[in-house]
C-alpha cells in the first residue's frame, strides 16, 4: 500500500498523454503520438532556434542545445516522463524514477518500465540523493514540485545543479506547496516549456491542439445537462489521519471533472488539494458518482467495489456507477482521456 509524501509533492495532478499527431510523410505514430519511421525508430528532433530562455519558478536559465543526458525525478507522478515520451525525447533519459503501473495510454506503462534508471538506488524519500544525482551527469533535471530540489530532504538544490552545469525544471502549479490551483492548461505549459527546451515546439503545439479539440468534442456532447456529484478518490492511499486522506477536493481534478460535465462532491471540504475525512463525513455526502485513481494497485475496481458496497445510500451505489483511472487524472498529456471516460460515465446518453 504506497503511502506517498506530502500531497502537494505526492499526488501532484499530474500526467500524460494524448492521442497521437498528425504523421510526417513515411512516418507513422506510435503510442503517445510519438512519430516513427517504417523502422519503427523515431527520426531525428527538429532542432529548435537555439539559445532558448525559460524562466522557471523565479529561475531564468539558458539552454544553448537540447539537453541529452535527462534525468526525471520520481514525485509519485508520471507527468514528465510522460511528456518527454510525447514529444519523442525518451532516448534523452539517463534517469528515470517515474512510474504507474498503469495507463490509459496503451503502451505508455511499459515504454516506462523500459526507460534506464542509471542505476540509482533512491534515498528514505523515495528519490534520487545528492550523490547519485551529482553522479548521474545530467544536464537538465526535472521534478514534479520544488520539494524534488529540497536541500533538507537529501536532494541536490537547483543552484547545485547550475554549478555542474545543469539546468532544472518545476513543473506547473509544482512551485508552492499545493497545487490546489492547477488546471489542464497547466498540462498545455507542461509540453509547450518542453517543445521549447528541446526544439520541438511544433509537435508540442499539435499534442495541445489535439487535446483541446478533443475536450471540447466532449463539451460539445455533454452540453448543459445536469452535473451529477462525483467523488474523486485515489485506492489505498494515505495521506492523513483519518479513514479517507486521499480524497480530492480541488485542482486538476475538478477542472477535468467539469469539462466531463460534472461537479466534485467535496470541493467544498478542504481549502487544499485533498480532503482528510472521517468516514462519517464521507457517509453524509451525497455522491453521484466514482472516480477511483488507481496508483500501482493491483485491483482497483475491487477497491471501487468495495466503496459501493460500504455506503449504500449513495446514488452512485443504487446504480453502480464508477469508472477506474489512472495517470490521465494528472499532470500531463492525456487529460483528455479522463475527460471523455468520464463523460461517458455520467452522461451515457450523450455519446
């Protein structure tokens, strides 16, 4: 049972994917909109217009190339990685710590497990200590919030990276200490600061361009109808004290959450990103709806069962209504995905 970090740090709404671009002449697209030859290997990355600038959580930083010994670090996400897959740069990695389990994207699971690791062995915070990370070389570092550059916690800090000629990067909203304000824009930045970084801003715009379409097909469906209460709830997490730490009450998630022509059912329990609630409490709201983020669980349908099963007065349990996600639900190319399987769960008659 993953027990995460601090929920700004741990569940960062983060990652993935979209559906895939438009192919180049004698190119095809793989999964992850990746473009390949008839070889099935990616063709060389359109350089970009190079320096490039970009300023990044109060650091402005000068990348004369495109990085090419690329390390991610883990923050219980998969939203970098994802979006380096995205825009053909996984060749670039020499460290990845990033990892699901599973995946809307067909495919995307297992091109990560196959990414090296450089061999690190992760410090007591589930990351990559001072140390290895000074050993690894990197010439870009990416993390999913600023805690990933904490001094305190053992890691390299961003100015120690400058020093061996590294530059990093703090995804979207990941500057604070929650991302209670992140949105699927946030997801757009996300590609578009990379296409910029390594010279492939035009596959980043189509990946945005695509899932903006997408999003607003969908929309288009789901029109005006009435927005049923959902309950976003990630499986066996643990994030607070009481019985139900791992309920989401604000970011990313109600932004796909509305565009899927719903409303979150706790958005009003918590002034931060998740909700920390008693049994009770979950048991006197009423929920329409299940959403179950299922994060390395080996059965989270089980688990969306189970929950049915254990509040009863729920419409959503009269009618069995759930639907199981997993990196869609964050940070990163494919929340488009989540919007549309959503939509199909609260509003079947749409589609």
């Amino acid at each position: 049972m993953p027990t995460p970090r601090p929920a700004a740090f741990a569940l960062a709404a983060l990652l993935c994917l979209t559906v895939a671009g438009c192919a180049e002449p004698g190119s095809r697209s793989g999964a992850d909109g990746r473009q390949t030859d008839a070889a099935g290997k990616a063709p060389p990355a359109a350089r970009g217009a190079y320096p490039v600038t970009l300023e990044n959580c109060g650091l402005k930083q000068r990348f004369d190339k495109a990085p090419d010994r690329v390390v991610v670090m883990n923050g219980a996400s998969v939203a970098e990685v994802s979006a380096l897959i995205a825009l053909g740069q996984e060749d670039r990695i020499v460290s990845n710590q990033q990892s699901y389990g599973m995946s809307e994207v067909p495919g995307r699971a297992d091109r990560i497990r196959e990414l090296p690791t450089g061999g690190v062995k992760p410090n007591d915070v589930i990351d990559i200590p001072r140390e290895a990370m000074i050993g690894l070389r990197p010439d870009f570092v990416l993390s999913t919030t600023s805690y990933g550059f904490d001094a305190k916690n053992g890691f390299a800090t961003r100015e120690q990276l400058q020093e061996i000629g590294a530059n990093s990067y703090i995804s979207p909203e990941g500057c604070g200490q929650d991302n209670l304000n992140m949105t699927i824009d946030d997801s757009y930045t996300l590609l578009r600061d990379m296409g910029k970084v390594f010279g492939v801003e035009d596959r980043a715009e189509k990946l945005v361009t695509r899932e903006r379409q997408h999003i607003a097909a969908v929309a288009e469906k789901v029109g005006a109808a009435k927005r049923p209460k959902v309950m976003v709830v990630f499986s066996h997490m643990t994030m607070g004290n009481n019985d139900f730490s791992a309920v989401a009450a604000h970011g990313i998630y109600n932004d796909i959450l509305a565009k899927a022509g719903g409303s979150n059912a706790f958005a009003s329990a918590s002034k931060t990103s998740f909700a920390d609630l008693s049994k009770e409490e979950v048991a006197a709201t009423e929920v329409d709806a299940l959403v179950v983020v299922s994060y390395n669980d080996p059965d989270p349908t089980g688990y969306a069962k189970k929950l049915l099963k254990e509040f009863p007065q729920w419409p959503a349990a009269g009618k069995n209504t759930f639907v199981v996600l997993s990196d869609s639900m964050y940070l990163g190319p494919s929340n488009d995905l989540a919007v549309e399987k959503i939509a199909r769960m609260l509003h079947p008659e749409a589609f």
